[in-house]
C-alpha cells in the first residue's frame, strides 16, 4: 500500500484520521491524486471512506482534478456499500465539467441517492441537484419538485435543508436555452473520453 494511504488507516469510521494532512500533500503534489483516487478501491473500509473525504476537500478547492476520473466516479464509485463515500460523490459529482448526456447520468445517480438509506446521503443529493440546477437551468422545475417533495417526507434536517434549498431555486432563472453558464465546452462525448488510468 502506498504511503500516503497507510495514513488513512487505523481508528473507526467516526474518525477521519489523518485525511486533512493527506488533503495538504495531494494539494502540494497533485501526482499524488491518482494514488489517493485508488483508495477507493482498498481494502481496508476505512481507507476508502477516508480516500472520498480527503478526495471532497481537494476537488472541492481543484475541481479539474476529477475529469479524468468522472466516468469510474459515476459508474463505480457511486455504486459503493459505503455511505460515507457515496455522500462524498454526491458533493462531487456538480463539480464535473458535464455535456448534457453526462448530466443526464449523474441526474439518475442523485435521484437514486434521493431513496437512499442514509438520510445524509439524501441532504447531499439534494443540494447537489441544486448545485447542477445552477448550472444548467433548464433543469430547475424537475429539481425543484424533487426538493419539494423531501421538504415535506424528509427528516426534520431534510425539511430544513428542504425549505432552504427552495428558497435559493426561487431566485435560479429558467433560462430558454438548454444549458446555463456552465455548459461544457469540450465535445460531446462521454466520460470515457477522460478516463484515467487505473
């Protein structure tokens, strides 16, 4: 196992261990990306749901960091047991650079996260829909009535959240083109056009 994921072991799933000095070594040497990208593969739980909330922090600061990663991101590691990780791809997922094919995709995983079992995984599928509504506002009336729904079934924090996330919809024009401001402008492809190296 390589070094940098040894540190992503030991303790239990309520500790992050030492995620935030990875975070700060993969943002000093972005080579390293690929090797903590891996660790959502490990073994060890622990490593991989340490790998997806070091791998949040640092897209969330680096975003171009996943394009190479968009497609195993969606189609695998989305599919994950763990709950940790899965909200950690539902925070990333908006930060993909998507065509519109590419948002359908992520569109059916967070709908999928909606009826998730982790109530968490749900609040996090909810703003990322939200997240991609900003970007491609043709898509705002049917995230809006996800929203809604929840607003009312959810948790007590989901309804919040819920009510809270409504609010901001209100204030996304409707654009009458298909796309908003951060339409993809690299070919229509699909995420296999950037997939990484394993």
């Amino acid at each position: 196992m390589h070094p940098i994921l040894r540190k992503l072991q030991g303790g239990d799933r309520r500790s992050i261990g030492r995620s935030d000095e990875v975070v700060a070594e993969v943002l000093a040497d972005p080579r390293l990306f690929r090797v903590l990208f891996s660790g959502l593969h490990a073994e060890d739980p622990l490593v991989r749901i340490r790998s997806a909330d070091a791998l949040e922090k640092i897209t969330a600061q680096r975003p171009q960091l996943l394009r190479p990663y968009a497609r195993r991101l969606v189609h695998e590691v989305a599919a994950s047991d763990e709950k940790e990780v899965r909200w950690h791809v539902a925070q990333m997922l908006p930060r993909l650079d998507l065509d519109r094919q590419e948002h359908k995709t992520v569109l059916r995983v967070l709908r999928r996260y909606l009826d998730d079992r982790s109530s968490i995984v749900r609040t996090f599928a909810m703003q990322a829909l939200v997240d991609l509504a900003r970007s491609s506002t043709t898509l705002v009336p049917a995230v809006r009535r996800n929203i809604s729904e929840l607003a009312v079934t959810g948790t007590p924090a989901m309804r919040a959240r819920g009510r809270r996330l409504l609010a901001e919809l209100g204030g996304v024009r409707r654009d009458s083109g298909p796309a908003g401001p951060r339409r993809s402008t690299r070919p229509r492809g699909k995420f296999d056009r950037y997939t990484a190296p394993r």
